[in-house]
C-alpha cells in the first residue's frame, strides 16, 4: 500500500513539474486537459484523443500571424484523403443558435450528405474560404463536367483580436491548409481558425477529442474537433472555474461578453443515416451546456457530424443503393460518445491555447493551469485515484 502511495506522490510531483517548468515568455507551459488529470466521462479515447481517430480523417491549418493586427486563420477537415465530390459522405447539421454565416448546411440539411472539406475560419472570411473550396473542387481530377459545388463553410467572429475587416485569408491559404492535412496528432490552441477567437472568458481555439466504444457496441469511433469562441462561465468538471477565477459574464457587463459563436464538427466510423447524424449532432450541443455556455443571443452554435463508413459512401453512378444502418436501439453509446468528446474537445481548447496580443493592443489571456487545477482540486474534479490505480 505505501508503494502505491509513493508512486502516486511521484507521478503528481512530476505532473507539477511539468506545469511549472521554466516558460517561453513567462506563460506556462500549455498541456491537454486528460494530461492534467481532466478526464471526461467513462469512455475510451482513440489513439490520438483527436477527430483524426475516425479513420480516413484529416486535418490541416493555415496560420495568420502578421504584424499587429492580424491573427487568424482556416483550419480545414477532409472526410477522406479521396475526392468528397466524387464520394460524398453521409451528414447532418444541427443549429443551436443561428447567428452565425454558415455556407452549405440547407444543402446537406436536403440532401443528408458531403461533398466538399469542410473548412472553418473568421465570420468575414467565410465566402472568399467557400469560393476557393469551390475551385479546389472542380479542378480535382474527374471534376471536369462539374456545375454544382455545395462548399462547406463554418465561422466564428475574431474581430476581437483580429482585423476581420481586412479579410486575409486568401485562397492560396486554403489550398495549404488542405495540403497540409494529415491525420494523427492534431495541433490545437491558438491555430488555424482559432487563432484569434476568445472563449469563456479565456483564449479559445481549435480543440478536439474522440472517444471507442466497446466491441460489445461494435468498436465504433466518435471525433470532435471545435472552434471555440463563445461566452459564458466556464465549468470544467462540475467545478466552477469561471466563477472561482472571477472570470465569467454577468448582466453588468458589455453586450458582446456573452457571446460568439462554437463550430462543432463530430466525425464517426459508425454506418449512419442522416436522420441518426441529425440525432447525434443534437447531443453535442449538450455539452455545451456542461462546460457553461448558454448560447448567447448573438453566438452562431452549429454542429456538422458525418459517417466515414466506406459502404456507404455516395457515388455519382448509383441508381440504387444498399448500405449498412445502425438501428435507433443502437445510438444510446454513441450518443454518450460525443457528449463526452465534445466536452472535452472544449477543455483542450482552452487548456493548448496560447496568450494572444491582436488589435488595437487587445490581449486574451490563456487559461492559468496552475490556478485551474487548484479550483479543481478544491471541488474534486481530477480523477487521480482512478487514473493512477
């Protein structure tokens, strides 16, 4: 027994360390949520903790960071590495909150599928990103006679940081980000399009988790990937950080504390219709409740969630198809699934997000880890015991 308690000591000393470690520019070193001793639900995570464990899931960013005023970015998803027109994948969309500039959900709401990456970026960029998936798309090899792209498109508003007036996000940033998606580990924080967003009172950003269900239920996958840039008091765990580090909206406050906006794109290997990707879509948006969010009037919450099953796959030459359904008695798992990725796909963003310095001197801190992990110490909510048994 005292064995054990020494090599918990040991484990909980050298988790410290790595908090406390000497910093670049005084900022803590910045560390993902289960690391810390966050760990979300019940559930097992895939290899990577990341949306990229759906298999055939990449992801990429472009990065823009110039001069004073510019601080944003596109991160792109590909449902597969092959050509999405040619396969389009299964797919819903859920609106939480519509405040927000979305391209090409009514067409996958009609027709329950994908056609293009999906790309996520700032509000103002939003249709110079879906004109250049629109070119990427028609000059993919097989795309000659193409007329008709649905181009998918997801924003937040980083005007806080960013100069969005300035539109900088050009085409040629989008044709990187897509060719620099790659699965595996997926860079969050203060990247791509979350690279000047703000949430919960912290620096927001891109975060994702997954989560494996057992062979009981089939071993199916659920990916989150997230950009965060909403308002609200952040919970993490049950523990109310926000309130504990004075950080958090009340009615005393400007207008604009309380909102922004939380693209949620949920990936699964499971064989879904998009009457079940709609089902599955809704639940993710529970988890906005759980990390403190209650989807301000001026927040555009949307949810994109899609099947990467490969028999299932739309191809243009079908005149009738066959596929696999998962039956409703079988959605419960999944359902909790992307509860939990969700929530914590949120946590990371916050927890890998970097201090940023925009426009007109605007700074947005990054989540203090030490503190947070104090809080939660204090309310319980690190599950050392289990982690470490």
């Amino acid at each position: 027994m005292s064995e054990r308690i020494n090599i918990l000591t040991l484990l909980l000393a050298f988790l410290v360390l790595m908090v406390v470690v000497q910093k670049s520019y005084g900022e803590e070193k910045r560390i993902r949520a289960r690391e810390l001793g966050i760990e979300v639900g019940v559930l097992n995570t895939g290899n990577y903790n990341a949306i990229t464990d759906v298999e055939g899931v990449l992801v990429g960013h472009k990065t823009l960071i110039k001069g004073e005023n510019i601080r944003t970015g596109v991160t792109i998803i590909m449902p597969h590495n092959g050509n999405v027109f040619k396969e389009k994948v299964p797919a819903a969309v859920f609106v939480g909150n519509a405040f927000g500039k979305a391209v090409g959900f009514t067409q996958i709401e009609e027709l329950g599928n994908i056609e293009t990456p999906i790309a996520l970026t700032n509000t103002l960029n939003t249709f110079i990103v879906a004109d250049a998936l629109i070119e990427y798309t028609i000059n993919l090899k097989g795309n000659e006679n193409v007329r008709s792209v649905n181009p998918v498109v997801g924003e937040t508003n980083d005007g806080g940081l960013n100069d969005i007036r300035s539109r900088p996000v050009g085409k040629e940033d989008v044709f990187d980000a897509i060719k620099n998606a790659h699965s595996g580990k997926v860079v969050e924080g203060s990247i791509g399009a979350g690279t000047g967003t703000r949430c919960l009172g912290f620096k927001g950003g891109i975060g994702t988790s997954s989560r494996v269900l057992d062979k009981k239920d089939d071993g199916f996958t659920v990916g989150v990937l997230v950009q965060t840039n909403f308002g609200g008091n952040l919970t993490i765990n049950g523990a109310p950080v926000g309130r504990e580090l004075r950080k958090y909206y009340n009615i005393e406050r400007k207008r604009g504390d309380a909102e922004g906006s939380c693209m949620i794109v949920v990936a699964t290997d499971a064989p879904l219709s998009p009457r079940n990707l709609k089902r599955l879509a809704k639940r993710a948006f529970l988890a906005f409740g759980k990390v403190g969010s209650y989807s301000g009037n001026g927040s555009g919450d949307y949810i994109i969630a899609f099947s990467t099953y490969k028999d299932n796959r739309i191809i243009g030459t079908d005149r009738l198809r066959k596929i696999d359904v998962l039956p409703n008695r079988m959605m419960n798992s999944l359902f909790m699934a992307v509860v939990e990725a969700t929530e914590e796909a949120i946590y990371n963003s916050l927890f890998m997000a970097t201090t940023v310095k925009g426009i007109n001197n605007r700074i947005s801190e990054a989540i203090p880890i030490e503190k947070t992990l104090e809080i939660l110490k204090k309310y319980n909510s690190l599950n050392w015991s289990e982690r470490f048994k």
